[in-house]
C-alpha cells in the first residue's frame, strides 16, 4: 500500500494538499471509504480512510494507528560521487528503496559533471523529489534526506569523519583485491556504516589515501567490473543483506 508523509502530527482528522492530494485524486482515482496508509512528522503511522476529495484537498480520518516500525540497529549512508545522466536519479531512487539513512552526492576529480550554484540546488531539489517519491512507493516509514553536493574533502572534514564514535566509514576501491564489504562488518561493532562510492572513473590514488587517512577501509566488490550505478546499489545491497535490515 503507497505511504504518504504528512507535514504535521496525525490527529483524528487531517487534510492532504499539493502533490500528493493531486496523486491520490487523479493517479489512484481515491474516493470516499478507500484507505491509505500515512506518516506523520512524530513518527507515527496510521492506517486512514478518505472522506472527501475536492479539486486539491484529500480529507482523511484516522482508522487505526499502526505497530510502530523497530529502527534498524545500524543506519546505512551512501556517499555517491556524482554520475551523468540519468545514472544519479537512479542511485538516489534504488538507495531510498534499499533503506539507505541519508545519500550525499559529493564532487570527486573523476566526476564529469559540474554545476554551478544555481544548477546545483535544482540538481539536489529534483533527487530529493525522486527519494522522497520512491520512499511512498516502497512503503518506507520514513523519509531519505538528500544532502547538498559537497566535495569530498569537505564530506570528508564535516559529520562523518574518523572522529565520529561508532561509525564504520567503507569506499569501494577498484585496486583493492582482498578485503570485502562482508570481511569488515562481521568483525565491526559500528552503530554507522557510511559507504563511498566513485564517478565513473573511481578515485584518484591521491583521494583514496585522503580517504583512507580520514579513517576509511577499502573494499573490493568481486573480480567484475561494475558500472559506477551497478557498484553502488550493489555495494549497498550487500551492506544491508549483512546488516540485516533487508528483513530476510
């Protein structure tokens, strides 16, 4: 069942506006006495039934609250070198469907793509519509945020960084043969997983020692090559499956 995310607490009865009073109107043809599943900002999910649609307002009341999720033990945050195309709204698509906690679109010397100022916040806004719009289809409980492209040394010196207690910070590494996602999060007590991953082109020498002297540990993903969108989904994929938070 699609989730929707409501800019508020859920009460008795609520009103949904804008895109998503659109999409149940037009898109899923919702009528009066149909159910939809809604999150509100407290965290709380409910099951809710339509009571009237007009041109640009759902109205709502609420059925029954629902069990509230149980927060995966360790977050997943995919940092994800900038990609041409279409190749970044699908990384960002498939990360919000696989769970991952946050995406970080950062600025690598590999990347091909720059965007100016302006370019830049439209870029981020368009990846923020398309995790949030994933996160309805695929029945998260809670919203991916997409930070603002960065470079990776400023990622690198910010939140995440070999300071940060409890976190496991991971880049995927095409000179790198032996170690493996799995080898470091069976043996890591980490409550943070923060995975890197390159443009087309990989990391420089020059970045993987940066990333490495932040606190970072390379890891290979098999004799393949992947494209630079195959090798973060499936980096990201593994990270879960090992984690357990893909529920099987």
């Amino acid at each position: 069942m699609r989730r929707l995310f409501y800019a508020g607490a859920l009460s008795e009865t609520i009103e949904i506006t804008g895109g998503d009073a659109h999409h149940l109107a037009h898109v899923m043809r919702a009528q009066p006495g149909d159910t939809v599943v809604v999150t509100g900002t407290d965290g709380r999910s409910a099951r809710m039934t339509v009571t009237a649609v007009s041109r640009e307002t759902i109205a709502l009341s609420l059925s029954a609250y629902l069990a509230q999720e149980e927060a995966e033990d360790v977050e997943v945050t995919l940092v994800q070198a900038l990609l041409k195309g279409e190749k970044m709204d699908l990384v960002v698509q498939k990360a919000a469907e696989l769970g991952a906690a946050r995406l970080c679109p950062v600025l690598t010397e590999h990347v091909v793509v720059r965007y100016d100022e302006k370019k830049a916040a439209a870029k981020t806004a368009r990846w923020q519509k398309i995790a949030d719009e994933a996160a309805k289809q695929c029945g998260r409980s809670t919203l991916m945020p997409v930070a603002s492209i960065a470079s990776l040394t400023g990622f690198l010196q910010g939140t995440f960084h070999a300071g940060m207690p409890d976190t496991a910070l991971i880049f995927c590494y095409e000179a790198e043969q032996a170690v493996s996602i799995r080898s470091i999060l069976q043996h890591t007590a980490a409550q943070r997983v923060v995975l890197i991953v390159g443009a087309e082109g990989g990391f420089s020498p020059a970045e993987a020692a940066m990333i490495r002297t932040a606190g970072a540990q390379s890891v290979t993903l098999g004799r393949r090559i992947l494209r630079a969108e195959t090798a973060a989904l499936a980096a990201l994929a593994v990270t879960q499956y090992e984690l357990g938070n893909l529920g099987v």
